[in-house]
C-alpha cells in the first residue's frame, strides 16, 4: 500500500476521536484504506509524497495530482502543495524517506519514538494541536492496545 504518513496519522487520529469511517464525496479511499490498517496492523506500507492509494479514486485525483485546495489558507492555496510540504517536512522529522517501506504497527512505533514535537508537525490549518494531540494519542493507545 502507497501512504503518505499524514494520511495515516489523520486516520489514527479519527480512530482516536471514535469518528466512523465511510465514504465520502469526493470519492477518496479513506475508509477502506482505514479498514485495511486497522484490521491488520502488518499491512506493509510504502511511504511517499504525492497521491497515494487513499487519493487514486478521488475525484479531484487530475493527472496525478490534486486539484483541491485549502480554503482555511486562502482562496488560491494548494492542497498538493500544502500536502506534499507537509509530507517532507514529517518523513524528515520522522526520520522516514520516500520509498521506504514498514508495516503499519512498525509506523506507530515510529509515532511513539517521535511524539515529542510531532502534533506541531501534523496539525492542520484551523485545527486546535490540543485536541488533535488528544485524539492522536486516544487512536494510538487503541491500536497499540
């Protein structure tokens, strides 16, 4: 499986946060991809920036890349471009490079030994790093439990 590491800390978060997962209008795959690691935490994961298999089926997929954007940062604010820095700026401060290869349970791991620091790395526009700290750590306990 592709993933970019945002994607699956947004995925442990709403874990945490005890969201559904179910299909959404724009046709991603967040909810069958959050199916997949949960239900099995081996699942071999290929980490890299740029659409990934949560982003194949979306419709705003366009010749490889998204052509949404980021209200929260302006009305011309890209979401490729804010999702691709922000995918670098996390696989730098996890340590991780595009390519590379872990299982998911491996990928939590990586989380845990980084924690300090990390919800700075990952909080999204308009999103209190409070309670996304809190529903990181909520999805992280339960899949580690």
């Amino acid at each position: 499986m592709r993933a970019r590491p945002h994607h699956l800390i947004d995925i442990i978060t709403q874990y945490g946060a005890g969201q559904p997962f179910a299909p959404c209008d724009y046709g991603h795959a967040v909810h069958t991809v959050a199916a997949r690691v949960i239900g099995d935490p081996q699942t071999l994961i290929e980490f890299v920036v740029g659409a990934d298999d949560i982003c194949d089926p979306c419709k705003h997929l366009v010749d490889g890349r998204c052509d949404d954007g980021v209200p929260a940062l302006g009305p011309t604010a890209s979401k490729q471009e804010y999702n691709d820095a922000l995918d670098e700026r996390l696989m730098q401060f996890l340590g991780i490079t595009e390519g590379q290869t872990m299982t998911f349970r491996e990928y939590i791991s990586v989380l845990r030994d980084h924690w300090d620091g990390l919800v700075e790395q990952c909080a999204h526009p308009g999103e209190s790093p409070a309670e996304r700290a809190v529903m990181l750590e909520r999805g992280l306990a339960k899949l580690e439990g």
